[in-house]
C-alpha cells in the first residue's frame, strides 16, 4: 500500500472522530439549555398551580362567611385555618385574606386576622357593581399569596398573587360579625 492511500486513511479516521467528538460539544452545549427548559416548565407549572389554588381559596373563603348568618372571631380563625389548607402541598402560612361586608355601599365590617393581611382599600367601590341597592350585601374576600421556589436559583424572588372574590349571603340579608 503506498503511503498516499495510507496518510488517506488516516484523514478518514481523524475525520469520523471529529465527528463524534463534535456530538459531544453539542451535547455539552444543548444539554444546560433542555435543563434549564424542563425546569422553567416544571416552575411556570407550579406557579400556574399555585395561582389556582390561591383563586379557589379566595372563592372558598367567601363562601363559607356567605353561608353563616353571623360571625364570630372563633368561626373566621377557623375558617382561615380551613381555607390555608386548600394551599396544599404549598406553604400554607403564605396565604393572607382580608374580608369585609358591604350593604348599600356602606361597610359593615371588616376582618385582616387571616395571615395578618392588609385591608381591603376601598371596598365599596368593589361592592358598588354588585350590590345594586335596595339591601343587597356582599363579602368581599381579597387574598395574597407570597408564592416562593422550591428552584431559587430559577426564580429567586417570591411572587406574590392575589385575589377578589365576591360572595352573597345566602340565608340573611347582612352577615353580621359579632
């Protein structure tokens, strides 16, 4: 064999592990970004889940002060304690509501014990489109949810969500808070 055809062979051989060794960069270089993409999926997921989870207790929430003739500190503490568990597997101390009960563009009253939660700013102006007088009350339940990573190095800060959710009071006019 004349060495022309075998410095020839050799190129082809230099060439087919370029080749593979050219697999193994893009490897390297395709494989952070598939990471970094199934777990942007994996934190955009949970904090969808978590938005759903916070809008369902705000709605749950409200229900549950719509349904009672009269409230107490005792039944809103229990219902708080009731409605963080609807965050669940999620931390459920994240979760704040304010209430308040508007009759006729005039507020009843108004709860932040839930979480230690700010108040609702300005309620009747919430309440104004759902009233529409002539006795009618609302509840009004506003929620926050400071929803954190389990991946902080994806989403370091928390985000926080929030809520309104409208209820009316289904066996009195007015609930009443005692």
């Amino acid at each position: 064999m004349s060495p022309l055809f075998r410095h020839i062979g050799r190129l082809f051989c230099d060439c087919a592990r370029e080749r593979r060794a050219v697999a193994v960069i893009e490897f390297a270089i395709i494989m952070p970004l598939m990471l970094m993409l199934t777990m942007g999926t994996f934190e955009a997921t949970r904090a969808v889940r978590a938005k759903m989870k916070a809008d369902f207790a705000a709605q749950a929430f409200a229900d549950l002060i719509a349904a009672q003739t009269s409230v107490d500190a005792t039944a809103l503490t229990n219902f708080c304690n009731g409605v963080q568990m609807v965050m669940v597997p999620y931390v459920t101390t994240s979760l704040k509501a304010a209430i308040a009960s508007v009759t006729n563009g005039t507020v009843d009253w108004t709860d932040t014990t839930c979480g230690s939660a700010t108040a609702i700013s300005n309620p009747t102006t919430l309440a104004t489109t759902l009233s529409g007088g002539g006795g009618n009350s609302v509840i009004i339940v506003q929620t926050s949810y400071a929803y954190t990573s389990p991946v902080p190095y994806m989403m370091p800060a928390s985000i926080t969500l929030t809520q309104t959710a409208f209820a009316r009071p289904r066996n009195v006019t007015t609930v009443q808070k005692n």
